[in-house]
C-alpha cells in the first residue's frame, strides 16, 4: 500500500499549526492519524499537553479526512469550522513529552459541507478520549454560499 499525503498537504494549516505526524488508515468515511508529543510541540505546558486539546487533534483529523477527498476530486484542502463537541470524555489530565497518539474519526452522519463525527483517541491501545464533533466545511472561494 502506498503511503498517504503528508499532513501538510492535507490541511489549510501551515507550520507548527498542523498538529499531525501521519496518516495511518483512511476510507471514505473513517481516518486514523498519529500525533507525537515532542517537546516543541504547540500546547506544550512544563512538559505536558492538557488532554482538552485533544479536541483540535480530532478536529484536524475530520480535516484531514476532508483534504483526502479534496485531493481525489483535484481540488485544495478548504477550511472548515468545528460547531461544537458532545459526550466528550478525558480518562487523563495531560499528554506527556514522548506520547504517541492514535486518533480517528468515523462520520456518523452528515454530507460533503457538513457532518458529526464519532472521535477517538488512544495511547498504547487504551483508549483516552472520546467524543462527538460537529463540523462544517466552509465554501469553495468564488463558488455560491
């Protein structure tokens, strides 16, 4: 299997704003990215990441997902807006330095501009995090509103 696009190229981020290393497993509803804590990494506090921040990672990982299809229809990664969150659940205060996170998504419903999506993430097989995010993916520059 060929690897998949750097995340990079995935999101309408840029520099230390992307927050995923990888991505592991993708279909056309479902993506598993990583997340490695390293010491420069933005949210980095005395050595540790507060686990809420998770929520961005799932969130970039909804995105990732969505520059995939992007990239298959030849078109760029857009910009999208997380609505809100629900039945989130954190079983740890904080990520530490050297944590590799596993984190997926699984579209529950929703269409191509918006959706909810089942988020995980784990650590070394245990689950860490869990919720529910709704997402909207915001116009293509120039086209109908």
């Amino acid at each position: 299997m060929m690897p998949y696009p750097p995340p990079p190229s995935l999101l309408p981020h840029s520099g230390r704003a992307v927050l995923l290393d990888e991505v592991v497993e993708a279909d056309a509803g479902r993506i598993v990215c990583r997340v490695s804590i390293k010491a420069d990494s933005p949210f980095v506090e005395n050595g540790r990441v507060p686990s809420v921040v998770v929520l961005e990672y799932m969130a970039q990982a909804i995105a990732a997902l969505a520059g995939l299809q992007a990239k298959a229809a030849g078109d760029d990664p857009r910009v999208g807006l997380l609505l809100g969150t629900r039945e989130l659940t954190l079983a740890v205060d904080a990520f530490g330095i050297g944590d590799q996170l596993l984190v997926e998504a699984c579209r529950v419903f929703g269409d191509d501009l918006m959706g909810s999506f089942d988020c995980t993430a784990s650590r070394s097989g245990t689950r860490i995090a869990a919720a529910t995010l709704n997402v909207v993916l915001l116009p293509k520059e120039g086209s109908p509103g």
